[in-house]
C-alpha cells in the first residue's frame, strides 16, 4: 500500500491569493489524482496528473485556476489561484496502485482550506 | 452522470451484518465493480472490488448479480468504527479514474 501525506493539513486564506498544497508518496506511481470535496458532498476529480505530461481536468476545472505540478513519481502539486470563498473546500490527492494489480486508489489525509 | 445508484443512508445495530446495495444496470463488461468508504473527517479507504465473481477479505464481502446489475457489500460484524460514507463506483482497471457519487451513509448504532 502507498502511503501519502499532505501540506499543509489545514490553512485560512483571504480572497484572492494563492495556495500551493504539496503531496508526497512513498513510492513511485504513474497516476495522482486532485479532488475536491466541498462541505457535507462528495468527492468531486479535478485533474489527473501524470510525470512526464500536462495534467488532464475535467470538466469544469481550467489550468489557470488549478494548476499542477508533477516534477517526478512520487510528488504533485495543485495551487489554488486567486481564491474566492466559494474554494473552500478539502483537497484531496490520491495514487492508484498499478503493482498489485488491483488498481485500488489511496488517498491521502487532505487539506481543509477556508478563504475568507 | 453517475453510474451507480445508492440508497442516501441507512442505519445498522452493532454487531449485525450491514448490508449495502448499489445499482450499475449500465455496466459494460470491462468494468469492475469497486467499494470505498469515507470515515468522517479521513480519506477515502478501498474496501474491496469485484468483477463477476464474489469477494471476500477481511474487511468485507462483495456479492455480484450474475447480470452484474447490482450488487451488495457486506459488513458482517458491523462496529461503530463501520460508521461512513460508502461509495460504489464502477470502473475499468488499468489507470481508470475514480468518481464519486453521493455514496450511502452508514450510520451504525449502538
């Protein structure tokens, strides 16, 4: 199983600035995904970034709002840029586990942020 | 769209079995069937996957349809550590994404 960590685990922000949030995997992985989950809902995807190539977004999500980094296999980055309150949310990033077979996603612990 | 369709919430004594259904009459033949759950406050946890034929580990079983329409998870000793959001999620292995519908809240009581 991989095991991941986050920074930072919980930050407050004003309106307008940016937030780089870190994620860190214990061994190296092809796939790391970026979600959102916004308070009392689900997890919602917002990018997939692989090493080597731009990260993909979905629907909804653009790069100059959410850009990520993914210098090597076993790190990522998403910054969240000009926040508005409505970002304040748990991000979330999570590897998927190609070596057993199993494909199962791990996720790691989140970052709570709220913009005021 | 989601593919799965989950009851919003339901409650279980402790103790007793907790079974949880999930829907994907869409599902195509290359798609497995996958459990997660959300204990408040945590990341998602894998719990177990399947693709036609049941499953059991140690934390729970997976009981595919034979149309593998729907299927059920079980919990058999539910604790209240089993309290959670769980989410069925249908997708094909080999770098498939995950996405979340809303899930189903386990609430397990004393």
């Amino acid at each position: 199983s991989a095991v991941i960590s986050q920074k930072p685990s919980r930050d407050i922000c004003q309106r307008g600035t940016s937030l780089t949030i870190q994620c860190q995997v214990d061994s190296q992985v092809t796939m790391m995904f970026w979600y959102r989950q916004q308070p009392g809902q689900s997890l919602t995807l917002i990018a997939t970034a692989n090493q080597g190539s731009e990260a993909t977004y979905e629907s909804g999500f653009v790069i100059d709002k959410f850009p990520i980094s993914r210098p090597n296999l076993t790190f990522s980055t998403l910054t969240v840029s000009n926040m508005s309150p409505e970002d304040s949310s748990i991000y979330l990033c999570s590897v998927e586990d190609t070596a057993s077979g199993s494909y199962e996603q791990y996720f790691g612990p989140g970052t709570r942020l709220t913009v005021t | 769209d989601a593919k799965t369709t989950q009851p919003t919430s339901m409650d279980c004594a402790e103790g007793r079995a907790a079974n949880l259904p999930c829907n994907h009459s869409t599902i195509s033949g290359n798609e497995y069937v996958y459990w997660y759950r959300q204990i408040h406050s945590q990341g998602p946890q894998y719990i177990i996957h399947g693709l036609k034929n049941n499953e059991t580990n140690e934390m729970a079983s997976l009981i595919i349809t034979e149309d593998r329409k729907s299927s059920t998870l079980i919990l058999p000793h539910a604790t209240l550590r089993d309290t959670a959001v769980y989410y069925c999620i249908v997708m094909k292995t080999s770098y498939d994404k995950v996405i979340f519908g809303p899930g189903t809240s386990l609430s397990v009581i004393p």
